[in-house]
C-alpha cells in the first residue's frame, strides 16, 4: 500500500478518535452552541418596545428605500428622499397634517404592482412585520435620529452603577454588559477556569499558547486580579505582543510581498512591518500610529521612522502590465488609499462613492474625491518598473544606525570639493584676464578632445527597417556621405558605448533632420523601454519637436529632465548637441542647437541613485545596456527622421567645442572661446584637473554608498497642489470640476488651523471631536479579545451596517480610550480583565445558543477558532520549533510543489530551508495572486484589498490540513522526539503532550484513549518498518535515532490528533 493511502487511512482513524474523546468530555471542555440540542429562545433581546429610528426605522429604509430614495442622487427616482425628514415632509411622503395619509403608507400598503414600494421588481418586499413597523413609526409623528455612528462620541458616558447599586463593585465593562443581561432577565456564564483564561489571553495577545513554565508559574500563584493583570503585563511586554498586533493590522493594510495583478512581481516592503512591529512594541499611541502612517513625512523635522511609516499609503496593487494606461491605474492607487483609510480608520465603505453619491450613507461623490485630493499629491507613476528591481517613487533610503550621517558628510564632501572646483576656477579665470595674452585679445586656444566613439554611418548595415539615404553638405558645399534615416520601429543599437553614471560628465554632439513632429520621438537612448516601464537610463528626444533630455533612476521621482522651448525646423539639418557634467542636477545639462546654448525648462530636478542597470539591485541588465538610436521598445521612434555624425564625448564639452562640431563661423567661433566660463581651455589646467578629479570622486564614493542603501515606497508631497478632478461614473477619462482636499462634512470638519493637505487629514481623523476613528480601533480591539465586536460589521459603521450590540459600552470604551492618550493596552486590558472575558463559553442556560446563537449578549465567555497563523505558531512553539527572531525579510516555509508555476508567476518557490521554515507565519512570504496554501485554507485573505474581518469556515480540507501539511507533522514528530527523550512512560508523554497544546490535563477518560489509541498506532509501525521510516523522514529537521521509530511514529500520530482537537484549534 503506498505510504500517502496508509498515511491517509491513519489520519481517518485518528480524526474518529478526536471526536470521540471531544464528545467524552463535553463536561470539561468548554462546549460550543453547534454541539448543543436546538432550544427555543428564552427571553425577548428586545430592550425596549417604543421604536427608536437607528434601532428600528433606518434598518429597513436603507435596505428596501435608500436605493432609489436616499443619498445618490443618481438613482433618486421622483425626487424623493427618505434619509432626510425634511425632504420626506416636503414630498408629502411624511404628511405631518395628516400622519394616516402619508404617502409612505399609501405606497407600502398598496396591493397595485404600479404603485407599490418597494417595486416588485426589486424582489426585495417589506414583511408584515416591517409594514406594521413604519406605519407605527409614522402614525407616532415619523422623528428622525442622525445616524448612531455620526455623532460625535459624548464627553462623558454614565455607567449603570450610578444608578443601580449591584453594579458599583464591577468595572464599567461588566456594568454595561451585566446591566443589559439584567434588562432581559438572563444570567451570565461562570467564570471559565483558570487555564482556560490563561490559554485565552495568552493566544489573544501573542498569538502562542502558554508555554508549561508559564501554566506552572501561573498555577503556583494565588488566583487574584493582581495576578492576572501580571500575566497581561508581561505578555505586553513580549515581542510576541508586538507581533500579533502587528499581523492583525497587516489584513487592514493590504500588506503583501509582490504588487500583484497578472506580473505579480515582488515589492520590497518587509521593513514597513517591521516598522509596525516596533510601534507596537513601544505602545505607540493610536493617535501616532495613526498620524504617521497617514502622514509621517509631513510632521516637523520628520524623521526616517515617520517618513517610513507612510508606506502604509502605497501597499495596493500594482501593475506594470505592458499596454496599461498609467493614468488610469494611477487615479486607481489613489482610490485604493481612500477605500483603506475609510475602512481601517473609520470603518466606512467608500467605494460605491468614487463612481456615484453613496446610496446609504451621506457621502457624495464630490466628498470621495475631495478625500482623494490627500493621497494623489505625490510624484508617482502609474505603473512600476518592468526591467528594472527598484522601488517606485516616491521612495525612502532605509539607513540603518549611522549610515544616515556618513551619507550627509558624503554629501558636504561633494559640496566641498564643488565649492573648491568653482573657487579654483574662479581663479584661473582671473588670472588668465590679467595676463598679457589676453590683454592682447587673444581667444583661448582649443585643444582637441577625442571622442569616446564616433560614426559617420558610411556603409554601415542600418538594421531592421532603418535606411541609408544620403546626407547634408556642409557650409562649403562639402558632401558629407550617407546619413541614417529610422523608420521608427527599429532601434540601432551601438556597440559597447554610452552607458555613463550619473556622476559621469558626458558630451552628445549630432546632426539631426526631422521629418514630422510627435508627442515624442526617440532619437538615442541607453535604456530598456519607456516610461510606461519605468525606465532606468537617460534619453534624448524630440517632444513636439523640443529638444528634450533625460536622466532616470526610476521616474518620475528620481529622474532628472529638461526642455527646450525651441522646435527644430522640418526637413533641414540642424546640430544639436547635449552636455552633462556629472553633478546629478538638471543646471549640470545644458542642450544646445547651432551652437547656440538654449534656455531649458525644468520637468524634474531631483536624482539621487545611478541610472545604470546594476547587479547589486537584480537588474537583468546590468553591464549590457549600450547607445541605441532611433527607436525603443514600448515608445516613439524618430519615424523617417535623419541622423549623421553622432560624436560621444566622455567630458563635458565647451561651447567653443560644440561650435567647432557644428561647423561654426568664424565670429561665432571666437564669441564661444571667450565664454564665461571657458571649460576647453579650464579642462587642461592642472589646477582644475587636480580639483575636479577631487569632486568627481566624492561624486562616485556617494553614489556606491547610496547604491548599497535600499528604499521603500513612501510619500512625498509634491511642491504644488496636483489637480484632483471629480472623475464621471469614476472613469479617470471623464474628469469634471476640479475638488479641494476635503472630509465628508456628515462626519465633521477641517479646522482652519490645519493644513490642507494629508497632514491635516490625520490631524482630523485623531481628533477627538471625530465620531468614528476612536470608535472603530476599540472595536476592533473587542474583536480581538471576543471574535466579534460590538459593533459586527467591522469594515461598514454605515446605514448598511449592524448596530452596536451595546453601544453605551462602546461610547464608554471610545471616551475612556481617547481620555488615556489613544493607549491601546490601556484599553485592551481592561477587556482580557474584565468578568465578560473570563466566563466559561458554556451558557447557563442551553436555550441561550438558540436564542443569542452570536452571543451578542455576550452571556458566555468567547469561544472561537485559532487563525490560520496561530495554529501553525501554536505547533512550531509547543514543538520546541519555533525561531522566535524578530523581523526581517520574508520566509519560505513549506509549501507543495508547482503552485506558483501554475500561478503563471514564471517564478519557482524558492526552496531555502533552514530558519523560513521555523519562523513566526507572519513572516511568510505573502504572494497576492496564491497566498500561502495552508493559511488560504484556515481563510487568509488575499491581501489584495483592506479585510477589516476574516471569514471564519470549517472545511474537511483544514482537518487534512493538520494532519498531513509537513510543517504540522515534522513539529509532530520533533515533539513526539523530545517527549520520549524526556518522559519514559507512554502515560507521562501523552500527558505532557495534551497540557502544552490544550492548557488542560487530560480527564481518566480522554487520557485512557489515547494511550489505546498510542498502542493501537505502536503495533502498526512496528508491522510496517518502510511506513514509519517514511514519516520520520517527513521535514528538514532529522529524527536522532534515539527513540524507538514505532513509538516515536506512534507519538506523533496522538500529537498529530491533538493539533486537530476542539479544544487544540480554539481558544
């Protein structure tokens, strides 16, 4: 039989032994409602009979009226509005004379198909129940409420306990949530155990079961508040701590390792979580946490961390698809920022709003691009580099401890030796002016300066469908030979010349005759493609038929380019050459046409790494790239445009110099060689030579020391405001008005004193006066601590969302929170220490499942399944597995063969080994288009967009999962290793073995069939050599040979059961 069928049978076998030892012991575990007998419900949740609109009225209306009746006003049908009680009276639909004849009524009681709402055709009707419900609700004068989650949070909450004396002993969380089970007679659950808390707190706050040393120290301590409040505070303490938090916000920030979309390349963002890991560590407030991912880079005298910390504004999608349209998917980066800070932040759905007025909520769509405005004021490019390993800008160097000042006196090292180059100049200048010589008025002399190449393109073979055609004649009637002519498609590319650095002065000097004008035509560059690939090089083309030039590490935000105003003549020759000094800065080019220098426009002026290729970056083409004329892939070419004597200089060439290549006059020729600054004649100098040898070497020291340092997408304001267009039906083809950065006034205001920009945005968001930002991060803490929070719609605060459970407790929770500086643990221990935390998750009553199956109540203690990642932690740790090293780039840990070749990835999964495989799965290497496997399964999300929420299913496949994935069997069977090692008795192990994954010991019961279940699996092996050698060979950690193999195989298999266990996949 082969091994995967007898292995398999195996699994069978001992998932029937976890059921029956779960429903031996359902008086000790703490039982879930599925596993209970159906009950009827045992009391009314309803607190109060008389209607309240956001509790009874606004519910209905948003989901059968809003539609075509509420906010949008798009698909408003006859004007009317429903969402506003002055709107729904003045249409009559609210008759306030007549309160039985409003036309509300009239329409929702009619039985005429053409006059009743809702249409039939929405096959949404309203029950009897609902009817009967608005006609209360209208027949009692129709009063409307704002929406719960739009009022500002009050400054003062009152607790039950100031009017009702049971409560004054209990903490405020308990009071709220005791109150509200009083109101509808109902009892709360008992305290759970003590090592049911311990488990329960210990997985909540790390994401790792308690190890035996802490379940001993905490069993050896007297059970009080002061002990468990330790227990907490040391679990605060924990790296641990800093990592679950940090995994929790990485759903909400669409973190991944590669952009995504059909290329899925990967993108170097791992320090941005490790950023995060440190505020979380630091117990940052939310108030900065918040602030500085929003805008870090805006703050006063901003620092790395700060400027760091906005990459959470450039996580989405990617695309460097060739044929994408870079304005589309740009406007598309900046709606995914709205979209994440609405949900992450205030728990809104945005995204009905970018293409029409939200249809529930009173958001327009004016509101979403005024929003928009914050996060599209950066020098970004639409699609990222197709050739080129670089992070799109804008981006931030990511020094480590002291590199940040090495590089700034790198820098003044520059400054220096150029302020020496220009004093030394300046000198020579002077003296050469009180010299006889020039008293005599003498020009300079020129001494010739060779070409690194030069081509005359005689008999050449043009390639492709390029051409030879004969050239000009010079100013004498001289025939000048053939000329190349492009046809615009095919590029010419010269061999091994022109691939200069950003700090190498360097000199283009040719004779061009254009045929046409386009919006651009490619004459030479030394690059892969255009910017539409982010190309990485320099280039020289006519723009309209403007000379323009280029330098790019990555554009549009670290390039350099330049333009001339001037548009060379149709069908003549002209000379155009291009000078470059090596300084990184658009005043070191200077394009002249005729000999003449030109006044240069600005695009970009802003490069700071080098514009080759290079090896130390992955560039695939590193070393290879050369001069190519006439045509580039994914651009323009110099379609039937002439080219001759292309001349390529490695110095920065004189006007004097240029003028003798464009075959000057002799009056022009002699203006030139008295220029002011006269560089033919300075460059033979040995003063200068000595100066600038000294400056072009500080140049290319910084620019090996800036080459090792990486970068990470950040923001970066732009030094203006970019204009930002209400965009028809969101179409980035249909821009309308022009908006202003705004918020959506239903939620508040900007106060005057803030800037208008995303500085001021964060300021809003973390304003206390904000109903919604406090609201939503201790919710989402509820969530944490329970699996639900009080408010279940985490990612929708709006119309369509649920209501509160208990929102007394969570205004009460949102003041408090605010009051104690935006302190996350300060909240978060007041929920894990609260009576509510610690009950038991059964009921007291089994009809309470039936008739709160959501616990809404909050009744019974919290009970749910682990996360994907702490179930394969909870492993790795009780194993002895677990590498607790924190940070760093992403791991490999085990994943099956030939998924991401199936992806269409053109990527293999790199097999490393070693620590990938032990590390914490939050640093799983996280590809967006195949997610991890085995978490995708226990329902991580893709990452492709902000999840305020996880789904959570039970699915064979997960059950398959912890039984056979290699990671949970190799930690099985190193566990099993390090049990036998240390226990000589089957007993002692397995109860080892069951405490450290279920923070219980096991009942007479369970352990009785488990040791059955241990020698039934010890008689297989030993029968069945080959099968157990096979299993012990599972993962990279080798089995010492010291244990007995069918014991240890037969002690994996009960550990391997007890990773499946109720109580061993929940907490």
């Amino acid at each position: 039989m082969p091994f995967l069928h007898r292995f398999f049978i195996s699994t069978l076998t001992a998932l029937l032994i976890a059921t029956v030892i779960a429903s031996s012991n359902l008086g000790v575990q703490e039982a879930q409602g599925e596993n209970e007998s159906p009950a009827k419900p045992s009391a009314n949740l309803q607190t109060s009979n008389k209607l309240q609109f956001n509790r009874d009225i606004r519910p209905i209306l948003s989901d059968r009226c809003f539609h075509c009746h509420g906010p949008d006003s798009a698909t408003r049908a006859a004007g009317l509005r429903l969402d506003q009680r002055e709107e729904a009276v003045r249409a009559k639909a609210i008759h306030l004379d007549q309160l039985d004849q409003s036309e509300l009524l009239v329409r929702i009681s009619s039985d005429d198909p053409d006059l009743v709402m809702p249409p039939p055709s929405l096959k949404k009707p309203l029950s009897a129940t609902q009817k009967a419900t608005l006609k209360q609700w209208v027949l009692a004068g129709a009063e409307y409420q704002p929406h719960w989650s739009f009022i500002p949070v009050p400054q003062t909450i009152s607790t039950p306990a100031e009017t009702q004396s049971q409560f004054v002993e209990k903490p405020p969380i308990d009071q709220f949530i005791e109150a509200r089970l009083a109101e509808v007679g109902w009892q709360p659950s008992p305290p759970a155990t003590r090592l049911a808390w311990l488990r329960r707190v210990t997985l909540d706050l790390t994401g790792l079961p308690p190890s035996t040393v802490e379940i001993e120290q905490f069993l050896s301590l007297a059970d009080s508040p002061e002990t468990r409040r330790a227990v907490v505070d040391r679990l605060f303490s924990t790296p641990a701590y800093a990592e679950r938090m940090t995994n929790e916000w990485l759903d909400l920030a669409r973190y991944a390792d590669t952009f995504g979309y059909q290329a899925d390349r990967e993108m170097h963002v791992w320090p941005w979580r490790d950023w995060v890991i440190r505020a979380y560590s630091k117990n940052l407030s939310y108030r900065d946490f918040l602030t500085w991912q929003v805008a870090g880079d805006l703050l006063p005298q901003a620092t790395q961390e700060q400027k760091l910390a906005t990459a959470f504004n450039r996580l989405h999608r990617q695309t460097n698809e060739g044929g994408s349209v870079e304005e589309e998917f740009r406007i598309e980066y900046v709606s995914d920022r709205v979209r994440t800070i609405g949900t992450a932040a205030l728990g809104l759905t945005m995204e009905c709003c970018r293409c029409h007025d939200h249809k529930y909520d009173p958001i327009s769509q004016k509101e979403f691009y005024a929003l928009s405005a914050f996060f599209a004021n950066i020098d970004e490019h639409g699609l990222y580099s197709h050739f080129t390993e670089t992070a799109p800008t804008p981006a931030l160097p990511l020094f480590a401890d002291g590199q940040q000042a090495q590089h700034e006196k790198l820098l003044q090292e520059i400054q220096q030796a150029a302020t020496a180059l220009k004093e030394v100049e300046s000198q020579l200048i002077t003296q050469r002016e009180e010299s006889q010589l020039n008293a005599k008025n003498e020009p300079m002399p020129i001494q010739p300066v060779e070409p690194v190449a030069q081509f005359d393109f005689e008999g050449i073979s043009p390639g492709g469908t390029n051409k030879l055609v004969d050239s000009r004649k010079t100013a004498s009637g001289q025939d000048r030979g053939q000329a190349i002519e492009f046809s615009g498609d095919d590029e010419y590319k010269l061999k091994e010349v022109g691939n200069f650095a950003r700090t190498s002065p360097f000199s283009l000097s040719m004779w061009l005759k254009p045929a046409e004008h386009k919006p651009r035509m490619v004459i030479a560059h030394c690059s892969q493609a255009a910017e539409d690939s982010a190309f990485r090089g320099y280039a020289f083309t006519l723009d309209e038929g403007r000379p323009t030039f280029s330098l790019i590490h990555f554009w549009p935000g670290n390039a350099i380019r330049v333009q001339a105003p001037n548009v060379l003549p149709l069908g003549q020759w002209s000379h155009v050459a291009i000078t470059y000094d090596g300084s990184s800065k658009a005043s070191g080019v200077q394009i002249y046409l005729d000999c003449q220098p030109l006044s240069l426009v600005v695009e970009r002026d802003k490069l700071t790494r080098d514009i080759r290729h290079r090896s130390e970056w992955g560039d695939s083409a590193a070393g290879s790239l050369t001069l190519s004329l006439g045509a580039r892939f994914r651009d323009i070419g110099f379609s039937q445009g002439q080219l001759d004597d292309l001349k390529i200089f490695d110095v920065e060439l004189s006007q004097a110099e240029i003028a003798q290549l464009a075959e000057a006059k002799a009056e022009e020729l002699s203006l030139a060689k008295n220029s002011s600054r006269p560089l033919h004649w300075l460059r033979v100098q040995p003063e200068w030579k000595e100066a600038f040898s000294k400056l072009a070497s500080a140049r290319v020291a910084e620019d090996d020391f800036i080459t090792r340092i990486k970068q990470i997408m950040v923001m970066e304001e732009l030094p203006g405001m970019r204009p930002t267009h209400l965009l028809k039906r969101g179409e980035y083809l249909q821009p309308a008005e022009v908006v202003q950065p705004d918020v959506p006034q239903a939620i508040g205001s900007l106060k005057p004193e803030w800037p208008r920009n995303r500085l001021g945005l964060a300021y809003w968001l973390v304003d206390d006066a904000n109903p919604l930002t406090a609201r939503v991060a201790v919710n989402r803490l509820w969530q944490l601590a329970f699996g639900r929070g009080l408010v279940a719609t985490p990612e929708d605060y709006g119309s369509q969302g649920a209501l509160p459970s208990h929102p007394e407790l969570l205004d009460w929770l949102a003041r408090d929170f605010m009051d104690h500086g935006w302190d996350l643990q300060h909240t978060l221990r007041q929920i894990v220490l609260s009576d509510a935390y610690a009950r038991s998750a059964t009921p007291v009553d089994v009809a309470y499942y039936s008739a709160d199956p959501e616990n809404r109540l909050l009744a019974r203690g919290p009970r749910f399944r682990l996360s994907s990642e702490m179930l394969r932690d909870q492993a790795l740790a009780v194993s002895g597995l677990l590498i607790t090293k924190v940070g760093g780039p992403s791991v490999y840990p085990y994943q099956p063969a030939g998924l991401w070749e199936e992806a269409g990835t053109g990527k293999s999964y790199p097999k490393v080994g070693g620590e990938h495989l032990y590390r914490r799965s939050m640093y799983t290497f996280w590809r967006r288009i195949l997610p991890p496997p085995s978490m995708s399964t226990f329902d991580a999300p893709s990452r492709e967009s902000c999840i305020a929420k996880r789904e959570r299913t039970s699915t064979p496949l997960q059950a398959l999962v912890l039984m056979n994935d290699p990671q949970f069997i190799e930690a099985a069977r190193v566990y099993a290793e390090n049990l036998s090692l240390a226990h000589a008795a089957p007993a002692d192990r397995v109860k080892v073995a069951y405490t450290a994954l279920l923070t219980r010991e096991p009942s007479s019961r369970e352990l009785e069939l488990l040791l059955a279940f241990y020698d039934q699996q010890v008689a297989t092996y030993q029968s069945q050599p080959e099968t157990t050698a096979e299993l012990l060979k599972i993962g990279e950690k080798p089995a010492s040979g010291k244990v007995s193999p069918a014991q240890h195989a037969a002690l994996t298999q009960v550990i391997l059961l007890l990773f499946s266990h109720d109580d061993g996949v929940s907490r």
